[in-house]
C-alpha cells in the first residue's frame, strides 16, 4: 500500500489541505478502511516506518492509531496495528431493478439464463469422470510437444488451428463419425462456445431467425443471443427436433441448430427419416444446419450414429465438437466443421479475430490422437460410462418409476427423467434437492426456448458418480419427490 499516494488521493477529493497532518491521516485511514480500500485484516504499518514513509513526526502516526483503535477500526496486539472485521461497511450495491449502466441490450438479455453450479456435486450434467482421465500420459506428451517445439512456434499461430491438429482430427471424424472432409475445412476454436459464437456471427445478421430445439442447450441461447439473432422455438419430442411444415412456410430459419445423437437436455435421438427431412428442408429456404456432436462418442445401446453431416453430399451443415466430454473441459480445445464453400471466407474472418496460440496443446492433442491413446480412452470410458447409466437407470426405476419415466438414457453422460404429471414443478424440486440433500439436478422446464416447453423433469448426469452410490443419491431425490407429489395431492383436494 503507498499510504503517500492515499493520502494525496484523498486530499485532492475531500479538499482538506488546511487541515493538521494528525488529523488529516486519521480521516484518510478511516476512509481507507470503511471504503474497504484497507480491508478487514490488513496489518498497517508500524509507526517509524510509516512517519518516515510520510515525512511526520511519529506522534502523528500514534495519535491517527490510537483514534481508530478508539472507535474500533483497528485493533492492536503485540506485532501491530490490525484493521478489525466489522471495521468495513458493505458498499451499496445497484437495485436488482436498476438499469445495467454501459451494457448493451444484447448483454442485459443473457442475465437470467440458467448456470450450472456446483460441479462436484452429483448428477451435475455435462461432467466427465476427470479421475480417470490418464493425466500422467497428457503431461508426457506436453512436456514433449514443447521439446520439440520449434521457436517459431512461440509466435502468433495459425487462425484456423495449426495443422498437425486438423489433419488428425479430420481423419478421426472421418473414421469415427462418417464426417466427409478435409483438413481445410477443419477449424479449431477454444470449444462448444466458442465454436457456437463463431457460427452465430459468421453465418447470419443481427435479426435474422435461427430455429432453437424447445427445450434447448442454454449455452447455445446465449451464443445466438449475444449475436443478435431472432430465436423461434420448435418443439422436441421422442424422435428430436421436429418442425412442421407452417413453421418452414412462416419463420423460415437463417440457421437451425440441433443436437442430434443425443438431444441436449432430454437425450431424444434424432431419427434418420427426420434428419433427413431437415437437410432437404434447409436446402430449400437456403439455410445452414449446426449439428453440435458434444458427446456422441458415447454411445451404450445400437451401433454408433453417424454425423448429419455426412448423409448427403455436400450437406448444408456446419458439424461442432469438443475435447471436454471425451478429455477434460479444462482443455479448452473444440472444433467446428465447414462446408468447402466456407473454407476461404471463415479463414478470412480467423485471421482477423481468432486467438492465435497455444501451439504446444495443440501438438500434444495431436499426438494423443495419432498414437491410439485417445481411441483406447474412449474404450475405458464407454465400459464406465455404460456401467454407471445401467447403475442410475435401475434406480430410478425402483425409486420413482411410479412417477417419471426416463428419456435419453442410450447414449451420452446425462438422461433426463420426465414426469407423469407436467403439473409437478420441475424448478421446486431442482430447487429442494439442493438445499435438503446437497443434490443438483437441472430442471427440464429451465431450458425452454420463449416462454415454456412440453418437457417436466430433470436432467441427471452420471458422469462423474460412481455405480455404488447411485442407488442411495436417487433414494434421497426420491424422497424430495414424492414429498412433492404429496403435497400437491393434498393441494388439489383442499
């Protein structure tokens, strides 16, 4: 802290230059210290350093203390002078109704979506098992990738992602996915989000309409929000998004954006007849798919789907995916795929706004790829993950399948479970299995498109609990469940 600096702020903004030296650092520290510039805690400086710092006689300094100590800013033991805890005053915080001063209106919509908190916690969705991630064989391969790296490398990278990365995961997704492309039209981006904003402004203008699934990812709202297009809801039912044919007619979509392999939040599978049927709809009023595969890669029942993007020829679609699901979300590593009439223009736009490094993550990924590492982590994943959904699914079915069914539970690391009676609220539950039991679920009702959708349930993600504790954590929900559905029992026949 440069007390000469605080004092001299001080003075220019009070205007108390008359006032004795005494008196001048006392008001200045008590300022200090109930602005919480000086906060609860703060050990001040003793005596004879600070009247030699401020050019004062000792007695000053002494007379400023001994007054704070008085009125109980600080208090004093034998190694010094300590700002006390209750010294601070809460600074005043804007009303919640108050306008957000220098936000756009883009940025004041994106408020009230919904985050997901407490990772660690169980059933949190979209959290992979990072124990079991081979953390020691990644940290070999990146202190190897930066052995070898070359120095010009430290430089800005490549926009679109350096190459090695993007030949290897064109030939994975080729491979694994029947994704039909080139190393070109791969582009690496800092994952799903980035991935998703990226699309939103390279692909459409502000006001245009992008069709969102009803319920729909929020993350994906956000991004397209933030990019100031027109969302229209179209509903989802067991079969995935499904839009009809007033809806092509009456709000042609710019962009549409679905999860296919595994609908994100009811896990619904997309059928091929619908898949389809949304690539010769997007043909025809000229518009773009994004086809975001988040977690495909885990797949438990059926032979693996393959990508809308390579059903047809030349499909209009723009294919994401991630390292988060199959890696770890730390990694910050995704990819978007484009069509080859995309290739020139995106990699324009790259060049003047993407982030440009990172260049040893990338080699090292690279490399985890090439080596079979990452195809025999995903083998060890698939065999937990299945393990765990067979684990949660059992339970449910004991504890509440008198009251929900479950949805989605053929692939991915999340199901959700759908009430019976759409008139349970989802958010009380969410909301009460939080605070009795420690549990975070996602309510269903949460992620509607507008103003609501036909799903009531929860998303449960398995990612990260193990088999033996599924039974007792879906006890405990089941308890905070039927006491719901008990209580609007008694509701509905008071």
């Amino acid at each position: 802290m440069d007390y000469s600096l605080l004092i001299a702020n001080f003075t220019a903004s009070h205007g108390h230059h008359g006032w004795p030296r005494q008196r001048l650092l006392h008001e200045c520290l008590r300022s200090a210290i109930r602005d919480g510039t000086l906060a609860p805690g703060t050990r001040l400086v003793a005596t004879r350093a600070l009247a030699a710092e401020l050019g004062v006689a000792r007695n000053t300094v002494l007379y400023a203390y001994e007054q704070l100590s008085s009125e109980g800013y600080v208090t004093t033991d034998r190694s010094g002078t300590v700002v006390a805890a209750l010294a601070c005053e809460p600074r005043r915080q804007a009303s919640s109704d108050a306008p957000y001063q220098g936000l756009s209106q883009r940025a004041q919509n994106l408020r009230n979506l919904t985050v997901s908190a407490a990772i660690g916690a169980p059933f949190v969705p979209g959290v992979p098992d990072l124990p079991s991630f081979p953390i020691g064989l990644w940290r070999r391969m990146l202190e190897r990738a930066w052995r070898t790296l070359p120095t010009d490398k430290l430089n800005y990278g490549d926009p679109c992602g350096e190459p090695v990365l993007r030949e290897a995961i064109a030939d994975y997704l080729r491979a694994s996915r029947g994704v039909v492309c080139e190393p070109a039209q791969v582009f690496i981006t800092d994952g799903s989000q980035s991935s998703l904003d990226l699309c939103g402004r390279a692909c459409a203008d502000a006001g245009e309409t992008l069709w969102m699934e009803n319920p729909g990812y929020g993350g994906a709202m956000a991004a397209f929000r933030a990019a100031s297009l027109k969302l229209e809801a179209i509903e989802v039912d067991h079969e995935g998004i499904a839009p009809r044919p007033q809806d092509w007619r009456e709000r042609p979509p710019r962009l549409i954006y679905t999860t296919p392999s595994h609908q994100y939040p009811t896990g619904t599978v997309l059928s091929l007849a619908r898949r389809l049927a949304l690539i010769d709809g997007a043909r025809a009023c000229g518009a773009l798919i994004i086809e975001d595969d988040y977690d495909s890669e885990f797949r438990h029942d059926g032979p693996p789907l393959a990508s809308m993007q390579g059903l047809q020829p030349d499909a209009p679609v723009l294919y994401c995916g991630t390292f988060s699901k199959t890696m770890f979300p730390g990694l910050r590593i995704g990819y978007l795929v484009v069509p080859p009439w995309l290739v020139q223009p995106l990699a324009a736009m790259r060049q003047q706004s993407a982030s440009r490094g990172r260049a040893a993550d990338q080699l090292a990924l690279a490399d985890f790829l090439r080596s079979g590492q990452f195809a025999l982590h995903l083998r060890r994943m698939r065999r937990l993950y299945r393990e765990r959904r067979d684990a949660l699914v059992q339970a449910l079915h004991t504890h509440l399948g008198s009251i929900a069914s479950v949805e989605g539970a053929s692939a991915g690391m999340h199901l959700s479970l759908r009430w019976h009676d759409p008139r349970l609220s989802d958010v009380e539950i969410s909301r009460r299995a939080r605070a009795s039991e420690g549990i975070i679920v996602n309510a269903l009702s949460v992620h509607a498109v507008g103003e609501a959708s036909l799903w009531h349930g929860l998303a449960l993600g398995y990612g990260q609990v193990a088999p033996e504790q599924m039974d007792g954590l879906v006890r405990r929900l089941a308890s905070v469940v039927h006491l719901a559905v008990y209580e609007n029992f008694q509701q509905k026949f008071k």
